[in-house]
C-alpha cells in the first residue's frame, strides 16, 4: 500500500528514505510487500505522505 501512495503526489522511496531516515533497500522491503515497518514508522509515514493511517492499516492483503 505504501507504493500506491508514494505514486499519488509522485513521491519517490527516495524521498521516503530521507523524510524517515531509513535505508532505500529497507523502504524498498515495505513498498514490495516483503517486510512490514513498525507501527510508529507507519504513523510516520502516513503524517509525511498527509495520509490517512488508517487508510495503510486497513490495507487488504494481497491473494
């Protein structure tokens, strides 16, 4: 879900990495789907992204 509201303002993983101070190859996990952030992180990411946390937690899971 995160890749999707990246795309939304065109935000890049680059731009994510330096808001969060995170590794590229870590925001790169989250995007993919193959490792999930903390829930703090989430929070954090959703305030800078101006989204609404919610919307990333009720996030349908992939089938």
């Amino acid at each position: 879900m995160i890749k999707v509201v990246l795309s939304e303002p065109n935000k890049k993983n680059k731009w994510l990495t330096d808001e969060l101070g995170k590794n590229l190859a870590t925001v790169s996990l989250w995007c993919n789907k193959v490792q999930q952030s903390s829930i703090v992180t989430l929070a954090e990411t959703a305030d800078n992204l101006n989204f609404n946390i919610r919307q990333l937690l009720n996030a349908t899971k992939d089938k």
